[in-house]
C-alpha cells in the first residue's frame, strides 16, 4: 500500500483504500463503485486489475477480460493481470493463449515463482513445431529457478532445443527401422558446437532428463568427442559443454553405454586425477563417465572445481562430491525400527543401496485424490509410509498434512539419507524417517489413521504376508493407499526378464548397460517401444528397478479382490487419470467403481495398469 500511496493522487488513493476494505468484507459490488471513483481520479493498472478479479469471481468473464486488458493498456508489465487473464484463457480451454501470457508474466516478474509452475503445467508438454525465443527465454527462467520442478518441460525442452538456430547442422535424425536414431553425420571431431552455447541447452542438461533415444545417442556421441579431444584441447565453450553433461549423466547415474576407447581415456583421466592433477578440464570431463566423490581425493576435486571461474563446473563440486559425501555420513544416525533377516529383504536391501531409487529433486504435489481428502481431514493424523524409498510421497504427504506425525520406513539406509537430505532442503521437520523391514513392523504397538505403501508389497517375498501386517495397524476407519504392479501391464517387461535370464546378464552396471544396448536384437519391436517409453529407461536406478529387481509380483483385480476380503478392506476406488477415468465412465456409466468391471475393462485394454495399480480401500472395522 505504501508503495501504492506514492503512485496515485489522495483522491484516487482514498477511494482504492476504501475499495479493499469493501472487498475484505465481501461487498463486492460496493468495492467496484469505490474503484469506479478511484480510476475516475486517476486510471491506474492495479485498480482495473482488481476489478477483474471481482468480475471473475462473478462470472462476469466479459467484462472481467474487459477489465484486464484496461489494465495491461496501462502497464503492459502488470504481471498480476497477465497471470489472471491467463486463468480466464485456461478456463476456456485456449491454452495457447495462456501460455504466451505467462510468458509475459514471468518476463516481467521473475522472481514469481507461481508464473513459472503454471506456465510449466500448461507448456511442459507441449512441442513446439518452431523456434519462439520469448517461449525459450520464460523456460530458461524456469531451469535458473530451483524451486521450481522442471523434469516435466522435456517435451518442451527438446522441441525448442531441436528448433534452436544452428542446432540442425549438428543434432541430426534418421529412421532405424520403426525408431528415430540420431544421425551422427553432423557431429564429427572438430565440429562447431558453438550452437550448443545457450542457457536453453545447458540448463537443460542441468535440470532435465529427456526420455528419447535418439537425444539420447546425440548426448552419448557429444561425449565421446568431448572425452577423446582430451582436457588439454578443452576450449571454455567445451568446458561449459562438458560440466552441463556430467550434470545429465550424474543424475542419470552412468546409463549412457561406451566402447573400450573411452573407458581407457577415462581411465587414463582417473589415474592422472588419482595422482594429483586437478585439471578443471579433466575434473568435468571424468564426470560425464564416474563420479567424483567415488575419486582417491574427493576434498582436492572439490576445491579446484569450486574455485573455477565457471558456474556450472562450481557446482559439480556440491552435486557430485559435497552432497553424496554428507549422505553418506548421514547413513549412519539414521535409528533402526527393526532387525533385516529375511532373505529377500535382504536381497531387496542390497539392490537399494547401491541403487536407490528414485533420485529426485524437486517435490511433484498431492497424489491424494480429491475425493478421498474429506476422509482424512479435519484431524491431527497419524501416517505410515511403509517403503519410502527416497521420501519423495513422505515429503509430498507430510507437506499436505503439515499438522500429521509421519513415519517413513525403508530398508535401505542410502535410501533413507537421500530422503533426510531432501527434507532438511524443503525445511519438512515432521516424518521420522527409520531404517526397518514391513514384515517386522507387525511389533509396532500403535495404529495409524492412513497407510500408504507405493510399489512395495509386490518387492516381498509374500506381498498378502506384508499387507496383512500392514493392516493390524490400521486403525478403525483408517485408509490405505496400495500401489501393486499389474500382470497384464507389464507383459513388455516380462518378455526383458525372460531376455535377461537366457543371456545370462548380470545386475549391475555394466551387465545393464550391455543389455539396454542389446535390447533391440532381443526383444520384438512392439516390446522394445513399449519399455523405452517408460522414464524407469533412462535412469540406472530406476532400469535396475524396472527389469533387474530380485523380486517381483504382479496382480490382477481378482487377487486384489481376494486379499481385500481377507484383510476385512473395504474396496473405494483405483486412482487414475483423466482418461481411464473417462473410460471407465464410458463403459460403466455413473456407477461406483468395482473390481469386477477393472477386470473387464483391463482385458479388453491390457495396457491400462502399464504402470501400476493405485488402490484406495477402508479398514471396515
């Protein structure tokens, strides 16, 4: 207000205060008559943003539009009015219009971080068929923003990478039979990469993992070059190249494959690293192929690359050495529940921590379902994530039920350190995170108001044993979300392990990486499409995750239905989206939802579950 005081006349000023103390007291028509008299003093943008606002609570969308652009005729910069307009645009399904009006609100107020995520939720998936620079330069903004999750804007990303000046001369795609490959005839040694020189592009190798194989086989090409150029031949603008990539490749955990003549060159950078050479150049470009903390002296890497003159190689030291380092000490207090004797916990353990998934930076939202939220509203809950992993759902609930006591319980102590680091990030103080086994958790004297195990029970030994487990503790009433792998789904990834078994491929890295790179000649092509669409693909932890777990069960809706009944469950609804949702609609009518009619409508389309199955049910008693 005192900023506003300063920029109106005593006239007009009087009449705005007058105004929003109408509108604090609801007296909506009265506040447009007081903004009535104050623009009649002197127009400005906010007043007539303001009568917007009113209007659109109205309804009255014409002459709330009206309203808004009388606003922005005054100050085209007036973000407010640009982001409203943009909700009335969405509202009438012109997304292309809202987009372009975000666009504006982030260029004239950038450190708004609500214009960027809606701009990012509307324009992340979107691909553009050309070039816009204002469209590139509100993105670059987005990737410049922590805050702010960008894994969702590859589409974005790529469409306007792929259209980027210059880019086509070296970023080239041909047909491999039913796949888009990338031609490598344009990225030669020696090459121009002067067009890779952008914000877009290396803030985007930053922040975002694209799932396409063929920017994929770009990157992995880049790389080569890049490495056996060798550091001495490291111009800045390949400095700048080769610390964006050791970004995309650490958070993609070294799924790119390569040949014998990079592993010596990095082997040969490793050793020279090993023995005292902290060459900046050599630091960046052996962290696109390992990571550092995992070198002889990690401290002498990081202190070179922080004291580099460039940005990005500044922050590989805090990415690849200083954060994985105190992880790893964090490992150590995190307090056990329980012991860890069964065989396949055992087993399932081991795969956690040298793999634990899923790397995650920023926090995705509610997957509660709007219809369930009245259930556990209103009261001060007691919440059980059995299976956290990494503590992106625990953070995500415990964010959603800020007043809720949640316990968050893994078996993997690498796990755990990577979801208490992600909570100390967020500043989330209220999820116990303790290092235990479900199927001891049944010694636990207390009940829980919701349990929610995502991807887990199906990683047992005895998926109904640990539900069953899960269910004693469930309070009267309480609910539970269950997230269990579907048969029919993922019938992709039972012909890989069918694959994996007969090659005799083995689980870690290198056999991965040899089979993700035989996987063409093995699988049928339908099949080999279906998994590269999966983002599980293009992680190391989440492949392992996907085709080289040491244990995995799979569903249908009557084994769901059989061990709802002898946990006395009762059945709400499966959470969907949109679109199965319609379906279901559509073949069902306006029905309750049943296991029965899933089963009919998952034969007749098999990848309905592709991913998993998303269960809300209901202790009855």
């Amino acid at each position: 207000m005192n900023q506003l005081n300063s920029q109106l006349n005593a006239k007009a000023y009087a009449a705005f205060q007058e105004a929003h103390q109408l509108f604090e007291q609801s007296r909506l028509d009265d506040a447009l008559r007081a903004l009535d008299l104050s623009l009649s003093h002197q127009p400005s943008a906010i007043a007539w943003r303001i009568k917007g606002f009113i209007y659109k609570l109205q309804g009255r969308k014409d002459d709330a539009m009206a309203a808004l652009e009388s606003s922005l005729a005054l100050n085209p910069q007036d973000h407010g009015s640009l982001s409203l307009l943009a909700e009335m645009r969405v509202a009438e399904n012109d997304i292309t219009q809202a987009i372009g009006l975000y666009v504006l609100a982030i260029a004239a107020a950038p450190s708004v971080i609500s214009h960027k995520e809606n701009f990012l939720l509307l324009a992340g998936g979107t691909p553009f068929t050309k070039y816009n620079p204002q469209t590139a330069d509100a993105l670059v903004a987005c990737l410049k923003t922590p805050e702010v999750e960008c894994g969702g804007a590859q589409i974005l990303w790529l469409s306007l990478f792929e259209k980027s000046p210059g880019i086509g001369k070296i970023y080239k795609n041909r047909m491999s039979g039913a796949m888009p490959a990338f031609d490598p005839s344009g990225l030669k040694p020696g090459t121009d990469l002067s067009a890779l020189d952008t914000p877009l592009f290396l803030e985007g190798l930053r922040r975002i993992a694209v799932h396409y194989p063929a920017f994929e086989q770009f990157l992995i090409q880049l790389r080569r070059q890049l490495l056996l150029a060798g550091p001495d031949k490291t111009s800045p603008l390949h400095l700048r190249i080769a610390a964006a990539l050791a970004h995309y490749c650490f958070y993609t955990e070294y799924i790119f494959d390569f040949d014998a003549e990079e592993q010596a060159a990095a082997e040969a950078l490793r050793q020279a690293i090993n023995g005292g050479d902290t060459n900046i150049a050599a630091l960046c470009l052996y962290a696109c192929y390992a990571p550092l903390a995992a070198l002889a002296d990690p401290a002498a890497a990081a202190r070179s690359l922080s004291a580099a003159a460039e940005p990005l190689a500044q922050s590989l030291a805090a990415v690849q050495i200083t954060e994985p380092l105190a992880l790893e000490a964090d490992k150590k207090s995190i307090p056990a529940l329980t012991s860890i004797d069964n065989d396949v916990s055992q087993r399932v353990r081991a795969q956690y921590e040298e793999f634990p998934y899923p790397r995650w930076k920023q926090l995705s939202g509610s997957n509660i379902d709007a219809d369930i939220m009245p259930l556990l509203a209103g009261r001060k809950l007691r919440i059980l994530v059995a299976g956290c992993g990494t503590g992106r759902e625990a953070l995500n609930t415990a964010t959603l039920f800020p007043d809720a006591d949640v316990l968050a319980v893994d078996l993997s102590l690498t796990s755990l350190a990577y979801a208490r680091g992600r909570a100390q990030m967020h500043g989330i103080t209220n999820v116990d995170f303790r290092h235990g086994d479900i199927l001891k958790l049944g010694a636990l004297d207390e009940k829980f108001d919701y349990i929610t195990s995502s991807g887990v029970l199906h990683h047992l030994a005895d998926p109904e044993a640990g539900w069953k487990i899960l269910r004693g503790l469930l309070k009267p009433q309480g609910l539970m979300r269950i997230a269990l792998y579907s048969e029919r789904g993922r019938k992709a990834v039972v012909s890989a392990h069918n694959a994996i078994r007969k090659g005799g491929y083995s689980d870690d890295a290198a056999g991965m990486r040899r089979f993700r790179k035989d996987m063409p000649q093995l699988l049928s092509a339908e099949g080999f499409i279906e998994l590269i669409s999966f983002g599980d693909f293009y992680h190391l932890s989440m492949f392992r995750d996907l085709l080289f777990h040491v244990q995995e069960h799979r569903f249908d809706p009557p084994r769901i239905r059989r061990a709802l009944g002898d946990n006395d469950l009762a059945f709400l609804k499966l959470a969907t989206d949109k679109e199965t949702e319609a379906l279901y609609q559509k073949t069902f009518g306006a029905a309750p939802q049943t296991l029965e009619n899933w089963d009919t409508l998952e034969q007749q389309n098999p990848a309905l579950f592709r991913t998993m199955y998303v269960i809300w049910c209901q202790s009855k008693t």
